[in-house]
C-alpha cells in the first residue's frame, strides 16, 4: 500500500458556502452510469464511486459484480483521501490484483471518491493514473452540474478533457464510446481508422461488441474486404438495415448479427477521412433523434486525438528504427574488435550479459540499462587505436608499452563521445580501470570518486578475464577467481561491491 501523490489542495470541511451533492435520483443514476463505464474500462475488474453526504459518511455505487471491496481500502485510508485530497494505491502480489481510489473534487471540495481495482498488478502506472485523474475530475463535474444544462452539453465537456488526457486515443477512446453509447441509447459503437496507403478501413475500437464477434470483425477487416466503397465525407443513416437504403451500406457489416438501426459519422482531419465512427441499435430507428451538430464536434475531437496518435505512432516508428540500426553500429563496433583482438573474443558478450544482470539485481532503474549494455559492449573500444606490436604482443609488456596500452581508455572515450550520449555508457568506457586505492588509470580516481557503475564493471570485467583462456595463460578455476576478487577487496575493487559480486556468483554456481 503506498499514497501515489498529494491532489489539489482541498477543503475537508463541509460548510454552507461549499459545494455538496444532492443525493438525487439523477445524480444517482449518473453515478451509476459513470460507475459503469468505469468498470468496463480495460484491465479495470471492479469500480465503485462513493457519494460523500454532508453526514461525512459514504454512499457507494457499484460498477460490476464484484461486490466486497479489498481490504487495503480501509476507513482511515478513505478518511485520509477524503481529508487531504490524495490518490491512494496498492498492489497485492498474492492475490494478484491492484487498486486505486481517487478523490472526486468539485470546486476544491472531495464531493466523493472513485475506487478502482485490477486484476493487473502492475496496471496503475504513471500513464494510467494521468487518464484517471483526468476522469475522476469529468465525473466530480457530470455528478455535480447533473441539474445544470444539457446532458449532450456535459458529455461534450466530459469527451473533451478525456481525450485530451492521453497521448494514445486507443487509452482514451473506450470511456468516450461509453458515453456516446450511453446518450444515443446505442447497442454498440464501432471506430475505425482510415489507411490512405491501402485505401481501406481497420477496426480500431469497439463498445457493446463482445469477444467472438470482434475477433470476426477483425477477421473481416484483414481480409480486406471493407473499404472499398468509400465512405462520404457525410454522416450516413439507414433507419433499418433489413430494408434499402440507397448510399448506406455499412462498412461493419453487423446487420447479419440482428443490428438494425444505422449511423456512420465520418473522421475528417484537415479535410481528409481518416475514419468513422459506426452507430448500432438492435431495434430501427425510423426517426432521428440525435443531434447532428453534437456528433459533428465530437467526431471532430475524436478525430483530432487520432491525428496526434497517427503522428506519435510515426514517431515512434521512426525512433524503433533509429534505434534499431543504432543496436547494429554498436554491435558491428563490437564485433570490429573481436576481429582485431582475439583475447577479446566473447569476452563482451558474457560482461555485457552478466553486467545486465547484475544491474537489474542491484535495482539500477530500467531506464539505464540499454546504456549500461552499450558501455560494456564497447568498454575496450579504444584498443583500436593501439598498435598491433602492443595490443598482439604475446610476452609481457615494457613499462613505456604500458603506458601506450593505458591510453586505450581516453581513445575510447573520444571514439564513443560523439556517438554515444549516455552518461553510463562513457563511464563505463573511461574508468573501468579506476582502482578503489586510487592506483588506476587515467585519472587515479579513489573509492566514491569512480562512479558506481564502472566500479560494478570493473568487477566483472576482472572476473571474466581470469575465468576465460588468454594466449598467455590458462583459464582459473572459478573458486581461484572468487578467491582473487575477495582479496582485492579495498584495493581494486570496491569492498561492497564485492560482497555483492560475491554473494551473486555463489547463487548461480
């Protein structure tokens, strides 16, 4: 159980003057409904939303089947959320499951609170719990202005801010087909993105349309079959799917699934299709009972959500790529050396994989092992800059070839820094051959002074050349090696390091 982070500053007092919801048949029924779609969120397995009455005490509406809320979700945890306004998170590993509550604040006040729980224990991650909040906050507004204005006008706000909360429309598109759903009185709602290459629709998201019948739907889509009539850039309706219509074929073709009444509103970004949104109904719809103009401003947010995902897909494509051929050079580097160096053959692979390994073990956050893995493929990178007579010499090297073999790091350093931009990686590159004692080279750096990864490097890089064939001499016994790398503890290497190592390398013997 951990508090994720502190909300907006919230009055926990009720007075007169703050805002308090009624607990009315239409608020209820809003909360009701709101809890619904939540529910139905993806990896959301149960949601309640409690109504705060001036009493201080908790009315609570069910979202699912669910009907016990987990214990994590106590009194005085709700009690802590309600008076400081804060999220509240927990991961349980041996039921497998997740759980969140939210504040609902309106105009500073917690009106309520919104509980969450998944059957995903990793499932409120920071993206996720940005979309939350910005749902959390559509709900504090529906449930308060439930007497205030129109409901298509409150559903356009609430579409709005749900869309602009995610960078992904596939992660905020579900709840605003809910809505959609919900006000149309709809049976199901089907989006579908436009590929201009191809000339043909996908199936992008769908709501009301259970597991069987959109695998088909998918099925139906790859087969390329829809699209090739091309839709208008008007909305389309058929009152009843079982009878003509001249112009109104759908392009999902759920009329043989028992739909009748159709709309198709089309998705226009800079004046070319870039979707639909197709609007189902089990029972036909002989009149119209929508608003036109509503469904234009919606599709037309709808349709600017999925313009940014296109570009951030693009983007990501792009970067996968860079990345991608990135890998290749470093690896191609790498390679480039085994070549020239044959004690060096396989050595960085296996300090690559077992530096990796390490890292993960010691919690160095995920974010930096690509960097970590790049400096100990490329660690002796420099040696391509020292003379065959040295770097190929068989027998021991003069004190003045030392000197020239030293070098090899600050020449890995200049190759690597401008092309590799990682701080962990460089580290790696230029002071593997610190000492804790302050006796290495280039810098003679001491203990803390050397950074902690080169330090952890330094340890495995020594460890794998002893365990490994050189042309000078035999591979040691592994009890020789931990025997050498205990003893230099204090004055190659790091002593906690070691203790580390250590205790690593006796697990996986």
């Amino acid at each position: 159980m951990q508090p994720i982070s502190r909300g907006q500053d919230v009055d926990p007092g009720l007075t007169p003057h703050n805002p308090q919801l009624r607990s009315s048949a239409a608020v209820l029924a809003q909360a009701k409904r709101w809890a619904g779609i939540c529910a139905e969120q993806d990896g959301i397995l149960q949601a309640w939303i409690g109504l705060l009455d001036t009493d201080r005490s908790i009315r609570w509406i069910l979202g699912g089947s669910l009907q016990t809320m987990p214990p994590q979700f106590s009194a005085d945890v709700m009690q802590q959320v309600v008076q400081e306004g804060c999220e509240f998170t927990f991961l349980d590993h041996e039921e497998l499951i997740s759980g969140a509550l939210f504040p609902l604040v309106h105009e500073g006040q917690v009106i309520g609170l919104l509980a969450l729980v998944s059957n995903h224990t990793d499932h409120f991650k920071s993206v996720t719990l940005h979309w939350i909040r910005t749902l959390a906050n559509v709900v504090s507004d529906s449930l308060f202005q439930e007497e205030n204005g129109s409901a298509e006008r409150q559903s356009e706000y609430s579409i709005a801010r749900i869309l602009q909360s995610g960078l992904d429309v596939r992660d905020t598109l579900p709840p605003v087909l809910d809505i959609l759903a919900g006000l149309l009185e709809a049976d199901a709602i089907v989006a579908l993105r436009y590929e201009e290459r191809s000339r043909r629709f996908r199936l992008l998201l769908t709501h009301g349309v259970g597991a069987p019948l959109r695998a088909k739907l998918s099925l139906y889509f790859e087969s390329g079959l829809a699209g090739k009539s091309f839709l208008s850039l008007q909305p389309t309706w058929n009152p009843d799917l079982t009878k003509p219509w001249p112009g109104s074929q759908p392009l999902t073709r759920l009329e043989q699934e028992g739909f009748r009444g159709y709309l198709a509103v089309p998705l226009i970004h800079q004046n070319d299709p870039i979707g639909a949104l197709e609007i189902f109904w089990k029972d036909p719809q002989v009149t119209r009972t929508w608003n036109i103009g509503f469904l234009g401003r919606v599709a037309e947010q709808i349709s600017l959500a999925l313009a940014r995902t296109s570009i951030l897909q693009d983007l990501q494509y792009r970067n996968t790529e860079l990345a991608s051929r990135y890998d290749a050079m470093i690896e191609g580097l790498s390679r480039a050396l085994e070549l020239r160096d044959l004690e060096t053959e396989g050595h960085t692979r296996r300090v690559s994989q077992l530096t990796m390994r390490l890292a993960e073990r010691m919690q160095i956050p995920p974010d930096q092992w690509d960097d970590i893995r790049q400096g100990a493929l490329l660690h002796d990178i420099g040696k391509l800059g020292i003379p065959d007579a040295i770097l190929l010499k068989p027998g021991s090297l003069t004190a003045q070839e030392r000197i020239v073999m030293e070098q090899h790091v600050l020449h890995g350093y200049h190759i690597l820094a401008s092309i590799v931009h990682s701080r962990q990686a460089l580290d790696i590159t230029l002071y593997h051959h610190e000492r804790w004692d302050g006796s290495g080279y280039p810098y003679r750096l001491k203990a803390e002074q050397i950074p902690l990864i080169a330090r952890l490097f330094a340890v495995v890089d020594v460890y794998d050349a002893l365990t490994s064939d050189r042309p000078y001499r035999s591979a040691w016994a592994r009890p020789q090696a931990v025997a050498y790398i205990r003893g230099q503890a204090g004055f190659q290497f790091d002593p906690r390091i070691v203790e580390f190592f250590l205790k690593f390398e006796a697990e996986t013997k």
